[in-house]
C-alpha cells in the first residue's frame, strides 16, 4: 500500500500547486481527474506541464504492480475483445474458423455507430474483429450450415410487431446475401419469444428450420414450422404446427423432425422432407428441450419438472426406450456422441437466482451417473469434444458477474472461470480449442477510490476506451 499513498500524495500536492479544483464526481477521494488536470496543464502552456506529466509517469511507475494487480483481479479471464452493445449470441463456424456474435447496436471497426443490430465477425484463431454486418433491429438468435458456409439470423420485429426475418451471411465473407420474410404481423398483444432449441438444420438435406414459441393468451399469431433452403436462404414451406412449440431438434440419418410442445405434455414427430405430422409422442410431465444422439439415432427430451428426466426415444419410431433421472428443472441437454454421455443442465428452481447443476448421463448404461453444483442462474452449456471438457456460463445475481464452470469427463467440477459482466451465450472452436463468451461489459465497476484513479489513469493513457461496449472473452479449453 506504500505505493498507494505515495501515488496519492504526489497528485494531490500537483492539484494545490497548479489549482486545479477537484472534480465534484470525485470530491473528498483526493484523487484529481487526471485527463481533466493535463487539459487545464496544456491550455496555460506552462512549464508546469513537464512537471506533472513527470510526476504522473513517476507515479505510474511506482504504483504499476499495485494497478496491474487490482486490474488482473477485477478483470475476465482471458482475452477479452469488444464488439457491438448488448451482444445476445455467439456462433463459431469451425469450418471458416469465424466466430459471429449478435449486438444489439453495431460498431463497425472504425468504431462508428451502425444505427442497428449487427452481426460481428471475429477471428476464431486471434480473436481479432474482422468486420461488422448490420442486419436490422433485435438480431436474436443466429444458427449455421458449416456444408454450405451460411449462417442465418433471426430478426425479432421486422415485418412488424411480432414480424420474423431471416438474414442469409456468407460465413466466408460475412457478406448479407439475402432475407426471407417469415411473418408479418402488426398485433401488440401476445409475443413471439426465441432462445435456444428455435432452430435446427439438416445439413444432409440442406434445410434449415425455425419454430416461434408464441406467447399465450392471447395467441396473435398461430404456431408455425418454416423451412428454409440451407445455401439461398429462400422460405420453402410453412407448416402449421397443432399448439405452440418449445424446442425441434433434426435427426439427420431418418430425416425426422422432432418439436415439442410449450403448453401440451406431448411431442411431435414430423417428416423432415413434407411437415407432415407422423405422429404425435406423450412425454409425461411435459418437455423442456429436445436433442438428437445423431450417432445411435436417439432422441432425448428433458421433462420440465421438478424432479426431471431425461426420456430417450427411437428416432425411426418415436418409441420411448429410457427413463433416466436427471436434477430439478433440466434446461438444456448437451450429447458427447463419442463418449456415449449426455449433460442435462439444471437449474435447480425456478426462481432466477437459484444455483444451478449438471446431471452427467451414461447413454450406454441408461444410469445417472453424478450431478454436481455449478454456479447461479446457468444459461449456456457447450462441449469442446476433443478434451471432453463442458462449459457451463453462470451470471451471479447479486454483482450480474459472469461465470464459466469447465467439468471433466466424468462431470466432475475443474475449475470455475471469472468471465465478464452479465454474459449472454457461450461457444467453441473445436480445432483451436478457444472458447467465446459475449457479455454486456468487460468488468462491474468499482466505487473505491484506487479504482477510480486507476479508470482515469486508464482513460488519459486511451486503455480499453470502449468500456460501455460488449464484449467476447476468449478462454483455452484445454486450461
């Protein structure tokens, strides 16, 4: 703390030299607005700016370990790198080794504002921003063809109120290749809500699909399935769903699709090709989410329960073949096909700031093997295959602090990953084995006073200018 103090006395005796007022926004911390104090400095042209600008890189020299500690143990881990405002989703195309995240306001690189949502298009290697796509308002949820090199964005609110576009990019060149309008509605009352489980692809058949979860009462739209060509984009076919729907997941061996249902305990199997509705599968307790064992030809569906189960179906039937405990309220379900395991992600009430769990599945066996406590309020779940490693992203309720819990194999818990503030998705990059998680910010701010110097120190010296910006953290899976 010796540098500290030092630091202090030294730009406080500059402040009574020079008189320069302290700044009201930190009034009674003794610590002068330093960009404020060197503007003031320049203007009078005096010799007194030497002084200072010597006193202050004196002091950045003496109190340097103390800043870079307070800034090492407040920051993410990782390589952190802004982007667009209120980022909502992360994509990694492996095959293009790009990395899209959704922002909520664009920044192209030159740091201008783009007026509208974007997409930003990062290197998967270095992390570094290559370019930043507007693609209109409320880009919320984003899905790839890695056959074709297509990513496709789901616009909320284009068309009108509950009006749906879907924008084509080029996942080589990040380029807009096209849109297809998918609804069009003027309606306020209801909602049309979508998140994760909204989208599926059959790359084999080279279709993409997308369900809207409609908001009931009342339903100003009706539940529908569209369709979509896998390389232009362009609507195929829209299908009428029976009621609303939560989840679909494709299995690309039967060319079945699997939706389940928001408001029925029940499952729908459809024919992937037509829409046609094959059958129509009772899952008791209700479905939270859906995934495909593509390998075994397995469907696995997470009951919405307090005490949940994963049920396992034949995907050539839609018979069930399993009933495996899982934990309280599963959200997600994550398939390590090479290991023959499935992770249910939990999260453990339904009150937000609950702590979440994985319950990790023998497939093989049909057993629950363990379940283990993560962090508050779990949102994202993702496997880096090569390591067998799961990331599991958190936000603590109290600070809005971002979490990434890594588990082994096994589903033991290895560690737990300081990310930034409030995270929003969560993505891998397979070959390089880096992990992306997009957060509103790179850190909360702290009210002491050495932090405030240090911000200001920050700022004079233009370090990390873009504080109010989304950001990627970059992490090593194998760390």
């Amino acid at each position: 703390m010796a540098c500290e103090s030092t630091f202090l006395r030294a730009l406080g005796e500059m402040d009574k030299r020079l008189n320069i007022p302290e700044p009201s926004s930190i009034r009674g911390s003794r610590i002068p607005l330093v960009r404020h104090a060197m503007g003031q400095i320049i203007a009078r042209q005096s010799k007194r700016r030497l002084i200072a600008l010597g006193m202050l890189l004196t002091a950045l020299v003496a109190g340097g370990l103390l800043i870079a500690q307070a800034i090492d143990r407040d920051a993410p881990a990782g390589t952190t790198v802004a982007v667009g405002f209120s980022p909502q989703g992360v994509l990694v195309d492996s095959r293009t080794r790009h990395v899209f995240t959704l922002d909520g306001v664009g920044v192209d690189r030159q740091g201008r504002y783009l007026q509208t949502g974007a997409v930003s298009m990062l290197d998967a290697g270095t992390g570094a921003v290559l370019r930043s796509m507007p693609v209109g308002q409320s880009p919320t949820w984003i899905t790839d063809d890695e056959r074709t090199r297509r990513a496709f964005v789901i616009v909320l609110g284009g068309g009108g109120a509950n009006g749906l576009l879907v924008r084509t990019l080029d996942t080589t060149s990040g380029a807009v290749l096209g849109t297809a309008v998918l609804l069009t509605s003027s309606s306020t009352g209801g909602s049309v809500r979508l998140g994760p489980g909204v989208t599926a692809v059959d790359e084999p058949a080279g279709h993409v699909f997308v369900i809207n979860r409609v908001g009931y009462p009342p339903a100003p739209v009706a539940p529908l399935l569209w369709m979509l060509d896998a390389r232009s984009g362009q609507l195929l076919r829209t299908v009428h769903l029976p009621a609303a729907p939560a989840a679909i997941a494709i299995d690309p061996q039967t060319h079945r699709a699997f939706v389940t249902s928001a408001t029925s305990p029940v499952m729908w199997m459809l024919n992937a090709d037509s829409g046609v509705v094959l059958r129509t599968i009772p899952v008791s307790g209700g479905a939270a989410t859906v995934t495909v064992d593509a390998r075994t030809d397995r469907v696995l569906v997470a009951t919405a329960a307090a005490t949940g189960r994963l049920l396992v179906f034949d995907a050539h039937t839609g018979s069930l073949r399993q009933s495996i405990a899982a934990g309280p309220y599963p959200s997600m379900i994550l398939v390590d096909e090479r290991r023959e395991r499935a992770f249910v992600l939990d999260q453990g009430s339904l009150v937000f700031n609950a702590t979440g769990s994985v319950s990790t599945v023998d497939l093989r066996r049909g057993l629950l093997v363990g379940t283990v406590t993560v962090g508050v309020n779990p949102m994202a779940i993702a496997l880096h295959e090569g390591s067998g490693r799961v990331f599991v992203l958190n936000q603590e309720t109290s600070t809005r602090n971002g979490t990434v819990s890594v588990l082994a194999t096994s589903g033991s818990l290895l560690q737990t990953i300081r990310v930034g503030l409030q995270p929003s998705a969560l993505a891998i990059d397979e070959p390089s084995g880096h992990v992306f998680v997009t957060s509103q910010a790179a850190s909360t701010p702290r009210p002491d006073a050495l932090w405030s110097l240090i911000e200001r120190v920050r700022e004079f010296m233009a370090v990390n200018g873009s504080d109010n910006r989304g950001v990627v953290t970059m992490l090593d899976a194998g760390r």
